[in-house]
C-alpha cells in the first residue's frame, strides 16, 4: 500500500521585498503589484510504500525540505497533487513544538497533544518517553537550560511514542551522540519492521546510509536520481565532491 504520493508536483513561494507599512502593501495590492516568486519543486514524482525507509539529499535549497513540508500539511503544493495515507509524525526542526519556558515535562505533554495524542495516551505512554529520552532530572528542568542534543533526545522520544505510521526526520539526529543515534536507529529499524515509513533528510550521508534503503537527490527542486540508496548516494557524492 501507498504510503506517500507525489504526482508532478510543483512548488512556489513569494519572494518579500522586506518590511513594508500597511498603507504600502494595500497600495500595491490595490495596483495589481505581484511579488516574484521562488520555484522551490518543479515536476517531483515519487511514491513510497508503507515499510519503505527514504533517504532525501541534495545541497541547501534543493527542495528538501519543501518536500517534507508537504508531506506533514504545512504547505499546500502550486501544482500536481501530494498523497499521505496515515499519521504522520514530524520532527522538523529542533524545538518546534516547544516551548522554552516549561519544562521537560510539560512539553512532553504539549508536542503529545500537538502530534494528536490525548491525555490519557501522553499520561500512559510518559514513562516510556521519559526513559528512551534518558535525561534524568533535567526532565522537571525548563527547556531553556537544554543543551540541542537533550532537546533531540526529548523530541524524538515523543515522535516515536505516537503510534505514526509515517516518522519524518529532518536533520535531528545529527545533533545527537552516536550512543542515542544507535539507539535511535534500533528504533526505526522496530519502526520499519512493524511496517511503519521512514522518510529522512540530513547532510549526513553516512546517516542516510545507514538508516534508508532508498534515496532520493534533489536539486533546484528536481529529482536527479531515485533509486537503491548505495547507487543514489554514491553518484551525489561523485558530482558535489561529498567524503
């Protein structure tokens, strides 16, 4: 079965000139003034199966992220149509859904609600959470005083505890040490023989290597390569000079 779909699909943003007054925008709105846009995905195709795990690379503004963007809802494409059978699971940047005043706990049963989990569900399922995030007392500890890998360890810990059939990743996992990267990595590999898809993005290749059977190289929001992970990493390392 289908997990994610893309279908020609296109992508666009407006490019801001920068802050402009109200009286300034209702001026070039009322003239018909169109900003220039950015054309962030043109013609991206690509369908993945439940149980897949998906490896996105490419150089900075390739579309990576675009595409993960698309995937959760947080955009809608220009053209073409996007597909998602099942929950989704983000973890799209580190501290989104967080909030750096409360603490560990109480953001454990924010970005529960935020993922759709109820509060008997985050209730039950918060030991478990606790205990994979593994970062002791600093879980009664206001965010703030976090280093980025105690946020990574805490964000993925929740993610993983939702019961999603999809876990998008962009970039998380590098912050984190290679003791809770294994970890994490048994984690997903639970996830993906529980039939579950994992779709990736990170600048580190030897992540995507080990974690994805398949990638995807984007660039200038195209796909120049789909296929067996090994292949698509070994020709983007070839042409971008990556070790």
């Amino acid at each position: 079965m289908i997990a994610v779909q893309f279908d020609c699909v296109a992508k666009s943003f407006a490019r801001h000139a920068g802050r402009m007054l109200i009286r300034h925008r209702v001026k070039h709105w009322l003239r018909g003034w169109r900003h220039e846009r950015f054309q962030a995905l043109t013609d991206v195709s690509f369908a993945l199966r439940h149980g897949e795990r998906l490896g996105i690379v490419g150089p900075n503004g390739a579309g990576k992220s675009t595409v993960l963007n698309l995937i959760t809802g947080l955009c809608l494409p220009t053209g073409g149509r996007v597909t998602v059978n099942g929950k989704v699971a983000p973890l799209l940047e580190l501290g989104s859904g967080f909030h750096a005043d409360l603490t560990g706990a109480e953001n454990v049963r924010l970005n529960a609600a935020l993922l759709g989990l109820s509060r008997k569900q985050a209730a039950e399922r918060f030991p478990a959470i606790v205990e994979f995030a593994d970062i002791g007392d600093f879980i009664h500890e206001p965010l703030r005083t976090y280093s980025s890998g105690m946020m990574m360890r805490l964000a993925f810990a929740v993610a993983i505890h939702v019961n999603a059939d999809i876990l998008v990743l962009d970039e998380v996992l590098g912050v984190g040490d290679q003791a809770f990267f294994e970890k994490c990595a048994q984690r997903i590999e639970d996830f993906r023989n529980a039939g579950k898809t994992l779709i990736c993005v990170s600048h580190s290749l030897n992540s995507i290597e080990s974690l994805c059977h398949r990638a995807i190289w984007l660039d200038h929001g195209r796909v120049i390569q789909d296929g067996p992970a090994a292949d698509v990493l070994r020709a983007y390392r070839g042409a971008s000079g990556h070790a």
